[in-house]
C-alpha cells in the first residue's frame, strides 16, 4: 500500500509539472525560438548649445577679461560672437563701448551703422550713436540719426532728448519744440522746459512761461537755474518799461 501510494503521488506530480509546460510545437514558440535576441545599441545623441547660452558665455568670458584688464581679448570674445550672431545687439552696443572708451570711436561709430544697416529699428544703436556724434558737437547728424526712426514715447525718453537737443542746437527749433511738447506730456523737467524756452527766445517769440516752469522744477542744474533767472529778470524788465 505505501508503494501504490507513493506512486500515485510520484504520477499526480508529474502531470501536474506536465501541465506547466509550454507546447514546442505551438508555431508560435517556433516562430519566438527562431527570431535572435536584439542587440544592445548605444544612443548617442548630438548636445547643441543655444544661442543663448552662446551668447551668454560669450558676454561672461569678455566680462572675465574685462575684469583682469584685458580689453583685447574682452573685445575679440565680442567680434567672434557677432561674427556668428550679427544680431546680437547687446554684444553689438557692449563692443562699440568698449572700442569708444579706448579711445576707438570711428570703430565704435562703424560697428554701430553695420547694426542699423541689418536693423534699423533698434532704437538702443541710434541713442548710443547719436550720443558719440553729439559728443563730436555734430547735433545735426544726430538729429538725422534719431528722426529716421520713431520708437515708443514712453519708453525712449532719453531718446526724444537728445532728439529735441540736437534739434535746437543745429537750428531746426520749429521740430525741436514739436518733440518737448511731446516730452512734456510725459514728464514734468526742468531741462525740457528750459530747452523749450530757448527755441522759443532763439525764434523771437514769448519764452517766459517756459522759464517760468523751468525755474520751478527740481531738476535744473545750477548753471541753468542762474540762466534762467537771469532771463526772467531781464523779460521782466523789459516788460516794465514798456
């Protein structure tokens, strides 16, 4: 009896494991046993470096330069990235700095015409621009620089400035005054005012209002403040005598 039962524990055990067992002769299997394993494969994808990122290593390392004194190498970091990138307008301004502060400013004066050349409407290169040839005493080339382009009043006024100064200095105050109402619209200065004012004398008509407000201010140097007193004196007197 041990032995029949032994054996028919042996059997039931042996089906069961039978059971388990995939079919070999499934074609499906043979289809699986047939086919070789994948080979590994190495991914190797390309790291491109962007633009910016380009552009900021390439300020980073000229502000490295700058930092240990040396200019050549901070101004060729900037001309190998506009050379790459001649839209960079911020390296753009950056160089044409460096080059007029080393006492280069047909340099920074050409670097920043290739600029308006490939974008006119940068009103950060015309300012800059028209900021070294006022610095000539060539008021009306920057009033022919500035006036070529029209950004946003209120966030050029710096812009319209200078416009209106060079505008009064090389003898156009009829458009100059146009551009300090414009200003004066936007601000309340002393500096306006009294640009205002000096077209206004310079074109024999009545300029006392505009000194007037001009003393008034807070912002008016104290050359100017005595300039002006000055004036209103003399307009005052004038009016009394007649």
């Amino acid at each position: 009896m041990k032995l029949t039962a032994s054996l028919l524990l042996v059997l039931t055990a042996a089906m069961a494991y039978a059971d388990d067992q995939p079919d070999w002769n499934d074609p499906v299997w043979a289809q699986v046993m047939a086919t070789p394993p994948a080979a590994s494969e190495l991914s190797i994808s390309e790291v491109t470096v962007s633009r910016a990122d380009q552009l900021a290593e390439a300020e980073a390392t000229a502000n490295a330069a700058l930092a240990t004194g040396n200019w050549m190498q901070a101004e060729q970091q900037l001309n190998d990235a506009l050379a790459r990138y001649p839209d960079a307008h911020q390296l753009r301004l950056k160089l044409a700095a460096l080059q007029y502060g080393r006492g280069a400013p047909a340099q920074a004066k050409a670097l920043l015409q290739q600029g308006l050349e490939l974008a006119p409407e940068q009103a950060g290169l015309r300012l800059t621009l028209g900021r070294i040839l006022a610095n000539e005493n060539r008021h009306a080339a920057v009033w022919q620089v500035l006036s070529d382009a029209q950004p946003e009043l209120a966030q050029h006024l710096d812009y319209y400035a200078l416009m209106a100064e060079a505008g009064r200095r090389s003898g156009r105050c009829e458009d100059a005054m146009a551009v300090y109402h414009r200003l004066l619209t936007q601000q309340n200065s002393g500096p306006w005012w009294l640009g205002l004012g000096l077209c206004q004398r310079s074109l024999g008509r009545d300029f006392t209002h505009a000194f007037e407000q001009a003393q008034a201010s807070v912002d008016l140097g104290e050359a100017s403040l005595q300039f002006v007193n000055r004036q209103l004196e003399l307009q005052h007197g004038t009016t009394q005598t007649h």
